[in-house]
C-alpha cells in the first residue's frame, strides 16, 4: 500500500510513468512504524540502517552473546514484540534489504533460547531476503520462564517461530507493496527443529526449509543429554574421566583406530557410524596407573557412552558418534543444563529439582507428557510435498551436542512413515553428512557450506555460489527445481577466510558416503566422489558366495593334498570386494 502510494505520489509530482519508477525505500522506512498494524503487536522503533553500520544491542541477554552485529547491506529494520497470551508473547525483528529479491525467510534459535540471531538477518537481508526473527518467546538461553507457565512453553515448541511467519509475510506485503514470491527458513538446532516442526505442522508456511542438526525427537534428545551423566559419574566417581582426558587421551586413540578408514588420515572420520572404537589400548598395564592411561573401569564407561538410549529396552535416542570428544560437552561430572532447565522448569515446575539423579522413569514421563508436540517427531510429510516444498537437512559428523545419526533415523522415519523409496525422498527432502563439522558450524573438516554467516567465507566477499552455499542452493532448487547433488564445503586455514583456502571437500547426500579415489590429492574435492551405500543384499549374496567358493577350493585342497589344513588366519575371504559405483545424478 506504502509503496503503490509513494509511487504513484512520485509518479504524479514528476509528471513520468509509474513504471519508470521504485518507490523511495527511504521514506517508505521512515513513515512505516505509523502505518502497521498487526494484531497483539507492538511497535518498538523502525529504523532505516545503511549498510555497514554496527548495530550494538546492549540490553541483549549476556546469555545470548550477541553484542553487536555489523549490517551487510541497507536495512529498513523493525522492531516489535507480539502477544501469543496474556502471559506470554515473543520480540520480533524484521530486516527488509533495500535489494528485495522477492523472497522472505524466517530464521531460527539455539538451545533454549530466547535469542534474537541478528547474524542470521544480517546474512538473509544480504541475500536479498525479506528477513524475520523471533526471541522464541522469552529472553535468553535458560528454561527459567516455562516454569508454571506453559504458554511460554508453546512459544519456544512451535508459536513463536510460526506466528512470527504470518507476522512476516504481512509486513513485507505492507512495506514493498507486493507479497513474497517465495517464503524459506533457515535454522540450526534448535533451529534445525523448528525447520521441521514447520514442514511436520505448518506445512504452508514455507517453500524451502533447512534444517540442520536438528533437536528432533526432543524429549529423548534431552533424555539422552542427561543419561551420560549416569554413566561418567561425577568428578569422585571411579568411572569417571576428566574433559581433558577426553580431549588428550580418548579423542586421539579414536581418530587412531578411525581416521583412515575412509583412506586419508586427516582428523577427518568421512562416516563415523563405521567406526567400532575400542577403547581397551588405553588400559594401564597391571600396577603402572598414570595419567596417561585409563582403568579399566573407565574403559567400560566409555564403551558404555557410545551405546545407544535405550527406554524401557526400545532404541530411545541413538549413540554418540565417535569422532566428537575434542568438544566433550557431556562427560563434565555435572548434569547438562538443557536437561536441568528442561526438567525442572518444563516437566516437573519444580526449580528444586534434583537434576543429579534424573533417569529411566523421568525420562518415561517426559515421554508421555512431550508437552505441545516439541518431540518433532512426525514422519508423515506428504503435505510439505504436495505443496512442491523442499527440505534440505544437514547434520555435521562431528557433533558432539547432537548425535549426527538423529538426522538418518528422521530420515529413515520419513521414508517408512511414507512408504517411499530414497529416489522418492529426493525429489523433496535431502539430507547432507558433513564430515568435520562440529554443531552446526567449525571443525576439522571443511565446514563451510553457507549454512549461517559464519559458513559464508568472507563477510566482504560471500561465497553465493549454489554449488557450496546451500541457502542459494535451496532457492534454486525451488525456483528452478535444480536439486543440489552434493555440496562442496571450505576449509580455510585457521577458519579465516582471509588466510585462504586449506582443502575443499564435497559432502553427499544420505545415504550416499563420500569415497576417497585412493591416489588423488586429497585435499582437492575432484579426488573424491559420492558413492552408493554398498546393497545389504549383494553384501550377502557376495559373502555367501566367496564362502562357498572358499569352501570348495579347500575341500579340493584337502583332497589332493590330506595334510592341508584350514589356515588359522585368513585374508578376510568374507569381506566382499569394495562395491564401487558412478554417481547417480
Ligand atoms: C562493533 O561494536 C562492538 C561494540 O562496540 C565492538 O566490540 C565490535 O568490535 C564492533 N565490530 C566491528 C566489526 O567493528
Ligand atoms: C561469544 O561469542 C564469541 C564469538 O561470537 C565467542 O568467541 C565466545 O566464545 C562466545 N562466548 C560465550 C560465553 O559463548
Ligand atoms: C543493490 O544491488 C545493486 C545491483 O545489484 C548493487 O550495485 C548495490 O550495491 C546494492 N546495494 C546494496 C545496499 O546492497
Ligand atoms: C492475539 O492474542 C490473543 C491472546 O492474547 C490470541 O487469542 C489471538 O489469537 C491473537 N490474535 C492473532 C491475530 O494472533
Ligand atoms: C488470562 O487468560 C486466561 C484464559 O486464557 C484467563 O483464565 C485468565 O484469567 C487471564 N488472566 C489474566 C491475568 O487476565
Ligand atoms: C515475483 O515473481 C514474479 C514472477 O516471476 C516476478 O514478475 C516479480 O517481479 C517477482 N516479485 C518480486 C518482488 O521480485
Ligand atoms: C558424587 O556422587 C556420589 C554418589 O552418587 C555422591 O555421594 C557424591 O556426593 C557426589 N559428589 C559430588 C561432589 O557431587
Ligand atoms: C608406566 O607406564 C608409562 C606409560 O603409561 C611408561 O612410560 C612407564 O615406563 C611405565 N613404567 C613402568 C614401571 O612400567
Ligand atoms: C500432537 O500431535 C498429535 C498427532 O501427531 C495430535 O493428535 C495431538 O493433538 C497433538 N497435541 C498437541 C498438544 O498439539
Ligand atoms: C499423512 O497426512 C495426510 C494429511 O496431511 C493424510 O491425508 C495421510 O493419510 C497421512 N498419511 C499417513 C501415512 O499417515
Ligand atoms: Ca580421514
């Protein structure tokens, strides 16, 4: 409406045609605050910000800490907040770029926040996005306010996030005179979970999601945050083993025993779900116990914490990958904040809650009580399809905070839940394993695949390219159905883009297994490619086969010559040839 008026009031004073025309961003930014009305909503200030400019945000919760932010492009920036109840309600911030695109995102949070990402609107508005966050409906990265109230807890499960879309998308209609061609959300974690409670929940809401490393399956999730505690002890206990052990001692003998089963020895574990750790060479010899080896209680602990969660004996959450001890995030002596906070303030309203204790029947209540859906947990999706959205999930290999296995186990859930093979999925819903990364971003391995600002390159010089930068990758595969078949990711040294490229590495899709030449540089991507996950049945077929083969040739030995005898150790006669297979795609 602004925008039309202002063209035509330009139109008319200079006596031109309409279409010769935009609209004054400027003056549109300045006359705005006036001119909204969305219901619940309060307008705090709309401000017009160059590009450039270093926003500072001094009464930002120091739990969220976010300082400042540098704005990349000019931003007409508005600031809100927007009741979901008489006791709850969210902070909402819009950042409309003067280069629209057309487009509108919505961004994410991080564990129990409360936390406006203001580097996320920087990096959509850049874009040319439309771009909308939201605090998730309380201030800072604690629990403390779901206590006793649990329209706070429907804010952080699923309002906030969706309110704050239809918030959005009328604003951005109302300020650029013409609605959003396409909509899209970007989120990591807890982020990553809100991406996907809006394709299970409100499947309208957007065109293009991506979800990375998402918290889904959240109550089992937080169960299984909790369950380490029970299996390190605390800081008296026999089993239990320093964080820095962890770091000095346990994550080395890992990438030992893992590193180069995928052929280069580079602190990278390309799939970890086929490493087998066994942590019994750190065993100190009988009466030698020094620092720099374990006991064998401690060995049985760590054996312990790469199992599965199981509840009442049924696969709850699954295991810790290995790979992910550089960052032990759980294995501290003390029990995990998310789970004290979720517990105490969200389960039981109880602050008092002895949080040191929580097991099998806490994390069974939590089961059944899963307050406002936050489990995520849906595997029907077909509304999100039917409607042509695209969802393309990620999920570093090296998360220590959230098992990277969650994410095949919603995939394989989609997949049954809707009776469909993986062709079928990847015409709607890809899912990305990037070796190295940590929990959404850093890592040994080439983490950057435009995944947030920080996965971006260079804040002057960012890396749009649709082949490693997966928001644009969505956008095109949206907009013009180009599926991204891989993604290439960037190491930079000392993860400074201005250091220069360390080694590029493309990352495959599920359950595809990025596959090293074998004589390539491999720092280079060209030396790898993705390869098809061997056929569980040609493995047995090929097993049995090559036994039996094995079997009559020494049945023909003992029989020309009777004093052979089995040989003790083989050359693995049962372990097939390595299946190779061209790419598909
Ligand atoms: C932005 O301002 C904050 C607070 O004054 C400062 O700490 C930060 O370094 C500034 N950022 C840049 C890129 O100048
Ligand atoms: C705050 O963020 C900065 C970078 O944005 C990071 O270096 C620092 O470790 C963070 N601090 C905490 C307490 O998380
Ligand atoms: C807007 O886009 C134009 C053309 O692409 C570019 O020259 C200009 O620098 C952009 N302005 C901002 C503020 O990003
Ligand atoms: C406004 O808030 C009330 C609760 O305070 C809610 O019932 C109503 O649905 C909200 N209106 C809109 C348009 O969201
Ligand atoms: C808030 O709304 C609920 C109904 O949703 C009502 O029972 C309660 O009395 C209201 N509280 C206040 C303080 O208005
Ligand atoms: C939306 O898409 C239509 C058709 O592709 C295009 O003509 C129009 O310019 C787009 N709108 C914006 C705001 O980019
Ligand atoms: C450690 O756990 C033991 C047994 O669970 C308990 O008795 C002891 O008080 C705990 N120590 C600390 C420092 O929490
Ligand atoms: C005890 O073990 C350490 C390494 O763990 C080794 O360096 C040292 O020689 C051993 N001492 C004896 C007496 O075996
Ligand atoms: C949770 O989802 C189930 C179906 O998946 C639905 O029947 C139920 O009403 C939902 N509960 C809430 C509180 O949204
Ligand atoms: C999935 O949900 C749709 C509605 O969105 C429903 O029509 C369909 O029956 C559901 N399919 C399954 C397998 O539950
Ligand atoms: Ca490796």
């Amino acid at each position: 409406m602004v925008t039309r008026f202002c063209l035509f009031l330009l139109a008319f004073l200079l006596g031109i045609a309409p279409s010769a025309l935009s609209c004054d961003f400027d003056s549109t930014c300045s006359s705005f605050a006036s001119r909204i009305s969305i219901p619940n909503a309060t307008v705090s200030f709309v401000d017009l910000v160059p590009s450039g400019t270093n926003l500072t945000f001094p009464d930002n919760d120091p739990s969220c800490n976010r300082t400042s932010q540098v704005v990349l492009t000019d931003i007409c920036r508005i600031s809100m907040s927007v009741a979901t109840s008489n006791r709850s309600g969210f902070d909402f911030e819009a950042w409309f770029p003067r280069n629209w695109t057309g487009r509108f995102l919505s961004t994410g949070n991080g564990g129990l926040s409360g936390c406006i990402q203001f580097e996320d609107l920087a990096y959509g508005s850049a874009l040319g996005f439309a771009t909308v966050a939201t605090n998730n409906g309380h201030d800072g990265d604690t629990g403390k306010f779901f206590l006793n109230n649990p329209d706070v807890v429907a804010d952080f499960a699923f309002r906030a996030v969706h309110t704050g879309t239809v918030v959005g998308k009328s604003l951005t209609e109302s300020f650029y005179g013409s609605p959003h061609n396409k909509s899209y959300f970007l989120g990591c974690s807890t982020g990553g979970r809100q991406g996907l409670k809006s394709v299970q929940d409100f499947p309208e809401d957007f065109d293009g999601v991506i979800a990375g490393a998402a918290v889904a399956d959240f109550e089992h999730l937080l169960a299984w945050t909790g369950h380490f505690l029970g299996i390190t002890g605390n800081a008296s206990a026999p089993t239990f083993l320093s964080p820095e052990r962890w770091v000095t001692l346990v994550h080395p003998d890992v990438l030992s025993q893992c590193d180069e089963i995928d052929g280069v020895k580079d602190g990278v574990i390309e799939d970890p779900s086929l490493c087998n750790y066994d942590p019994s060479g750190l065993v100190c010899p009988e009466g030698n116990q020094t620092e720099l080896c374990i006991t064998e209680v401690q060995a049985e602990m760590i054996r312990k914490v790469y199992q599965p969660l199981l509840i009442q004996g049924e696969l709850a959450f699954p295991r810790m990958q290995p790979g992910t001890e550089d960052v032990p995030i759980f294995y501290t002596g003390m029990p995990f904040i998310y789970t004290a906070d979720w517990f105490r303030f969200a389960i039981y309203n109880d602050p008092s809650l002895d949080v040191t204790t929580l097991s099998e029947k806490d994390w069974i209540f939590a089961q059944e009580l899963d307050p406002f859906n936050i489990s995520t947990w849906s595997g029907n999706i077909s509304a999100f399809r039917d409607r042509q959205g695209k969802l393309l999930t990620f999920h570093g290999q090296a998360d220590g905070l959230v098992s990277s296995k969650n994410s095949e186990r919603y995939f394989e859930l989609v997949k049954e839940t809707m009776s469909l093979e993986n062709a079928d999925l990847d015409e709607f819903y890809r899912l990305f394993r990037i070796s190295g990364m940590g929990h959404c971003s850093t890592g040994a391995g080439a983490w950057e695949v435009g995944q947030n600002l920080a996965g971006a390159g260079a804040i002057d010089n960012l890396n749009l390219d649709p082949e490693s930068n997966m928001l644009t990758a969505l956008v095109r595969w949206v907009e013009e159905g180009v599926a991204p078949t891989e993604l290439v990711g960037t190491k930079f040294v000392n993860d400074d883009a201005t250091q220069g490229v360390e080694f590029s590495r493309g990352h495959c899709r599920f359950p595809q297994r990025n596959t090293y030449d074998g004589v390539g540089d491999s720092t280079k991507k060209e030396s790898w490619s993705c390869q098809k996950p061997p056929n569980p049945f040609l493995l047995i077929g090929l097993s049995a086969g090559s036994f039996l083969a094995f079997y009559f040739v020494l049945k023909r030995r003992e029989q020309t010559n009777p004093a052979s005898k089995l040989p003790r150790q083989q050359d693995h006669p049962l372990v097939p040839p390595v299946h190779k297979e061209t790419k598909d795609n």
